[in-house]
C-alpha cells in the first residue's frame, strides 16, 4: 500500500501541526509514533488498495482529531488545570508574562530618561520589584481563572475551547518552502532609512532641537528651534529603539528569510513604540514654530504653535491605535501559525 503525492503531502502537514505542539527533544520520536501508527490504519484499512488517496487519509486523520488533541495525549500529567485547558492556559500565561515584563521595562525606562531624579540602584530596585509583584499578580489571576473554569466545566462543554478543538483540514500548517526566494532591497532600503533618521535624531540632541535657517541658499542667519525640550528627552529612547529596529533587519538579512525570532521581533518593537508614543500624548507640547518665525515674510501666531501640536497629537493617536491593531493582527497570525 502506498500514497500518492497530495496524502504524501497532508501527513507531512499533519505531523508537523503535532511537533509544532509538543515541546522538549522527544517530539521527533512522537512524531515518529503517530506516524507509525496512521500508517498501520491505513494498511489495516485499505489493505487491498494499491494507493491511499487524500480523502481516505483525511477521513483517518479527522477520527484521531486535531493536532493539538493528539499532541495533548503525550505531554506530562497536569493536576491544578488539566489537559483540555492547559495548552491555551500556557500560552496565554506566557504572553501575558511578556506584556507585563516588557511594558513595565519600557515605561520605567523612559521614566528614567525623562525624568532622571532617582540613582541607578534605586531604578534597578523598583524595576525588580514592580516585575516581580506584577508578573507574579498576572500569573496568580491567570491560574485562578482557569482553576475556577476548570472546576466549574468539568462536566459542561466550554464553547471557546469547542472551537478551537475543531479540526479542519485545511487549517494544517503549510510545509516550508525552502526555495522561496528572499528579495533582500526592502530590507536594505529600511537598514538605510533607519540609519538616517538615528543621525538626524543624534543631530537634534547635540543642537538642542534646533536646526539652520537660510536666508538664502547661501548665507545661514542662525539656529531655530523646531522641537521643544519636552521632546528632547525622548531621543535616547527613540535612539535606542531604532537601534533594535535596525538589529530585527540585519538579524532578517544574515538569515535571507523571516523567523520566529524577527517575527516576534516585529510585534515586541511595535509594542515598544506604542508604549512610547503614549508617553509623548502626555509630554505636550512637543514642538515649537519658532524655526520658521526666523524665516523672513513667515510669522506664525502663537495660537500657530498650539494648532501644530494638536495635529501632532491626533497623529501620533492615530499611530498609537494603528500599531495597537497591528500588534494584535500579527500575533494572531504568528499563533495559528509560527513561522520556524
């Protein structure tokens, strides 16, 4: 008995959806088991056939159920949430984990920029403690919520967990395609863009948010502010985030394909910038028309300068809802289906 290409292909999908479940160095080994195991329904079943079709495969693989059901039967024994719950308890623990650690990270970092009245011990200290009483905090409700569902369900279908159990076909995972070709100018061009508005951003710092005005081509008549000292104060932020953007790139350039790894980047930094962005709705105002008061035959009111920050704000809320949206969309897309 054999299979032909398109069953060749599905269980090979099939397999990868469990080891994408599994953790540990024994998921080969299960892998191999279940692989050994279908084959021998398969040969029990259809036996006087010369080849297995995708539908008489699928009808087998559909009996056994859904990737994460089958993986479930192989994974350690669990007592306070048990197995039905544990590997949706596990993953929204670990993302909550995250959110806490890399928020409070962040928010404490640019207070400290920002507003540099405590020591570094000091700032250590209270980054540890907020960490640790936060992310402990999340854990203990994250567990008690599914303790209390876990209790409350044990005889009742939950109809949340009923659906992501659903086994489709044609939710398995796409095998890899290694001879996809990776087009590295996008990411050259954003490595480039970066770098040049890291210099324009170390430019600002060291003129003290000013920049040149020209009379004319040729002839400079000074400095002019453009950007307040409130915004000041976020360039070492902003400095250091670029940096990490321009780390995620490169890291995509020396692997010619994205991963996990610059996947899970991506969402990280956006979140990053969301956080930041929120800091700077609150540092109001963040920029100044002086610059172009020194330009001759331009006089912009004061009332000038609380317009421009106002179109800044509805902007940077606009970026700050656009990223939130996009930060959801791509986790999504990233827990349905990790890229390896």
């Amino acid at each position: 008995m054999k299979m032909n290409n398109s069953a060749q292909e599905l269980l090979k999908r099939y397999l990868l959806g469990v080891k994408k479940e599994l953790g540990g160095q024994e998921r080969e080994d299960i892998a191999a088991e279940i692989e050994s195991y279908i084959l021998d329904l398969l040969e029990e079943r259809y036996a006087g056939e010369t080849q297995v079709s995708t539908d008489e495969l699928g009808a087998v693989l559909k009996e056994m159920g859904a990737p994460r059901k089958v993986a479930a039967q192989y994974g350690p024994q669990r007592y306070l949430i048990g197995p039905r719950l544990f590997s949706i308890y596990w993953l929204v623990l670990r993302i909550l984990a995250a959110v806490v650690a890399g928020s409070l990270a962040l928010a404490l970092f640019i207070s400290a920029v920002i507003e540099p009245t405590s020591t570094p011990g000091g700032v250590m200290v209270e980054f540890i403690g907020s960490l640790f009483s936060g992310v402990l905090s999340a854990a203990g409700a994250v567990t008690l919520a599914f303790a209390i569902i876990e209790r409350l369900m044990e005889t009742r279908e939950v109809e949340e967990i009923k659906e992501l159990e659903e086994f489709n076909l044609s939710d398995l995972p796409e095998l890899p395609q290694e001879e996809q070709a990776f087009r590295p100018a996008g990411t050259i061009f954003e490595i480039i863009i970066t770098a040049l508005g890291m210099a324009f951003f170390i430019y600002l710092r060291i003129t003290g948010g000013a920049l040149p005005v020209y009379a004319n081509p040729g002839t400079q008549v000074g400095m002019a502010h453009i950007f307040t000292a409130n915004f000041l104060k976020f360039i070492p932020v902003i400095l250091v985030l670029n940096g990490l953007e321009m780390g995620r790139s490169i890291t995509l350039l020396v692997q010619s394909r994205p991963s996990a790894l610059t996947n899970w980047w991506a969402i990280v930094s956006k979140g990053a910038n969301v956080v930041l962005n929120g800091f700077m709705l609150g540092a109001l105002p963040l920029i100044t028309l002086d610059f172009f008061r020194r330009i001759p035959g331009l006089n912009p009111s004061a009332q000038a300068d609380q317009i421009a920050n106002t179109v800044l704000a509805i902007l940077l809320g606009l970026s700050l809802l656009g990223s939130l949206v996009d930060i959801i969309r791509s986790s999504l897309r990233e827990l349905r289906n990790p890229t390896y």
